[in-house]
C-alpha cells in the first residue's frame, strides 16, 4: 500500500486539438478512477469522434496506489502510449486518463514525428484541464451535549476540511472530516474545548 496523502486529478473533461502535417490530433484528457472509467471514456469518446485513425491512451488509477493502463492502438510501439504516460507522471497526476484521437492526414509522420505529436497533444490537453487536489481526510464521529457545540464550533470547526455534519437529538452527533496532518491537532482541541467531554470514533479515511 502507497501512503495515504493528497494527490492532483483533472476535474472535469478537456479537449486540445492540432494539426501536423495533414494529420488532425485531438488530446482529451477526463478524470478516470478504475479499468472500468477507461472503458466507458473510450467507449464516449469513439462515439463523439467517429471513424478515426487512432484511439491511443495513457491511463493512470487508483488514488495513490497508483495503476497504468495505456495503448498505442495500431501506432508503431512506443510512439503514443508511453509519451501519453509519460506527461501524465510528468504532471503529477493521478485518477486522470488522456485520449489522442489521431484522423490520419496522408503522410507519414515518422517514430520521432508521432512521439513529439502524441506528447504535445497530450499536453495541451492538460494545460486546459482544471486540476484538483484531492485531500486525505481522516472522518471522526464526535458526540457531545449542547453546552459543548458552541465551544466546538468556536475551537474546532475551523479545523475541518469541510463543514462539519450534525444531527440534532438528545445530544449532537457530528461527523467530522479532518486533514490528516492536522488530526492530532483537532483531537486536543475537542477535548480541551469540551473539557474531556466529547465522545470521539475513528469512522473512516478517505479523500475530499
């Protein structure tokens, strides 16, 4: 298992498109998380652009447990795949997949040609892409009696990575989602802004 920290993704599809020497290159690159985005993605983009040469793709999964899948799709080796790959690492992106669509233009570009058509294409389509940092989070169930939320919303909300959730019974439950380098310091200031009072659970880790 990789460390569990924050990782960059692409929000949100984007779309480049260039011509060299005839050939008509169009780079998208969309969020994808596991095999099954990178099917539905190809699936999406074979159908907004019909009867293409080439559907070559560089993929890169799996949060921080990073994964790679890619295809050079009828390309000679190595001149498509691996330079798409190659600029998504290069970005220090994850959970993102980059697509070149290639309408051949009649001239042959050469191995030198197509790697520097495939990189460039992948990269415009990055440089348009709105770029997210996905934070990890550890979540904590916290119960506690009415005189201790104001004191909690006073000392600790402000810790939280996103406003916190509460349900409103006999005493307040609140859900929590918590940086994971700032846990330790939201922990010390519940009890202290409680007195030791609050009950708190370790629910869940994960990333917002």
């Amino acid at each position: 298992m990789s460390e569990f920290s924050d990782y960059l993704t692409v929000s949100g599809t984007s779309v480049s498109e260039s011509t060299v020497k005839g050939s008509r290159f169009i780079g998208i690159a969309m969020p994808c998380t596991c095999e099954e985005d990178i099917r539905s993605n190809l699936k999406r983009v074979q159908a907004e652009f019909p009867n293409a040469t080439h559907y070559c793709y560089g993929a890169v999964f799996g949060g921080t447990n990073r994964s790679e899948r890619s295809s050079d799709n009828g390309e000679p080796s190595g001149t498509a795949a691996k330079p798409i790959l190659s600029v998504i690492r290069g970005n220090s992106l994850t959970d993102t997949m980059v697509v070149v669509v290639r309408y051949f233009g009649g001239t042959l570009l050469g191995t030198g040609g197509l790697v520097h058509a495939y990189t460039e294409s992948a990269e415009e389509s990055i440089k348009c892409a709105s770029i997210r940092r996905m934070h990890a989070c550890s979540v904590f169930g916290i119960t506690l009696g009415y005189p201790d939320l104001n004191p909690f919303n006073c000392k600790c909300a402000n810790l939280c990575a996103e406003p916190p959730k509460y349900v409103y019974e006999a005493s307040v439950s609140i859900e929590a989602a918590v940086l994971v380098g700032k846990a330790e310091e939201f922990l010390a200031a519940v009890s202290e802004a409680t007195e030791r009072r609050a009950k708190i659970v370790p629910l869940s880790s994960g990333y917002r």
